[in-house]
C-alpha cells in the first residue's frame, strides 16, 4: 500500500501519528491483529522511542477504542476485571486465568445499540495481548468479525474485526505538551 493512502494525523519533528489502514502490517508475523484499525503511534528516533515506551509501560498514556460487540450488554457501561494469560494449546489465542493470569482492566461503554449488536468504547487501564477481545468475550459479548474469539454469528456478522483504536493521548517526549488525537471507526 502506498503511503500516500495512509492518512496523517500529527507529524513533527519526533513522532508520527497516523490512521493504519486494517490490513497494514504494524506487529511482524501477526496477522489476525492486523485487522484492528485506528490510531497508530511511531517515534522517529531512539530517544523519543524509549520516552514513549515508558509512557506505555508506566500506563501515562490513555486509550480508548471502538468496536461492535454481539448483543446487548444488560447495563450501558461497566468494567471488566479479569486475569489473562497467553494459551500455547490454542496459539495464538489467550485465556481468563485466575491462578495464572495477569491483572488486566477494562472500562467499557455502550454508545449504540443496534439489533443484535451494539457499538462500544472500550477503555483498556492495562495493555494485555487480546484483553479487549477476550475480556468482551468474558461477558458474552464478542466483538464482530473476530475470527479468534467471536462464534459463528458474531463472526459471520462482519467482514473484519471490529475494533478500532478511536483516542490517544500521551505527552510529547519533547516539548512536554499533553496531546489528544482521535480517530473515528470506519465502521
């Protein structure tokens, strides 16, 4: 894909904010999460790469994302507080795990609901592998299109996965500014 059909949210000097198109490549060798869309974050140097990192790690950044999860969730928002691990008999796929597993937490709400499905903002506290994916199948609402985790209605549902990073928000390794972009889902 050329990159002139990528569009360009913010760009400076050390970071590069854009829209990733579904299919583009961001994780090497994983191609069922290439089909998440949204914001996508690039540091243009070593320093701002490892500035950005710790935001990450130290969760000093905020992220939100929607998706079309299957059914009605009974309430219109709620949290999600479930331990995950990594299941090797089901590669790549991960798993609730109360013994094993590690902290993960989801805020979710409903915006609109739609028949048999409905559109949710899924605010992520933690950056678990799979977490917004299997914490939403937890609840018995799996996200449309996923072929990992959603049965054969929700799969059916939609043609790709469903979920779309929509906000990002992290200060600037180099000018310290607070900054917000937002991305709406093409869905």
């Amino acid at each position: 894909m050329p990159l002139s059909n990528i569009r360009i949210i913010h760009q400076d000097a050390a970071v590069l904010v854009v829209d990733k198109p579904t299919l583009l490549l961001s994780v090497p060798g994983r191609a069922e999460d290439n089909k998440t869309s949204g914001i996508i974050l690039l540091a243009r140097d070593p320093d701002t790469h490892r500035e950005l990192s710790r935001q990450f790690h130290d969760r000093e950044t905020e992220k939100a994302y929607t998706a079309l999860c299957w059914g009605q969730p009974e309430l219109d928002s709620g949290s999600i507080d479930l331990p995950l691990r990594y299941d090797p008999p089901t590669k790549p796929r991960h798993v609730v795990d109360h013994e094993f597993g590690k902290n993960a937490l989801t805020f979710w709400r409903v915006l609109e609901r739609c028949g048999d499905w409905c559109r949710v903002e899924l605010t992520p506290i933690t950056g678990r592998s799979h977490q917004l994916r299997v914490h939403m199948l937890s609840i018995g609402h799996p996200l449309l299109g996923d072929g990992l985790y959603a049965h054969p209605q929700a799969l059916a549902a939609w043609p790709r996965l469903c979920l779309h990073a929509s906000m990002l928000s992290f200060t600037h390794p180099q000018s310290g500014e607070r900054l917000r972009f937002e991305c709406p889902a093409p869905f």
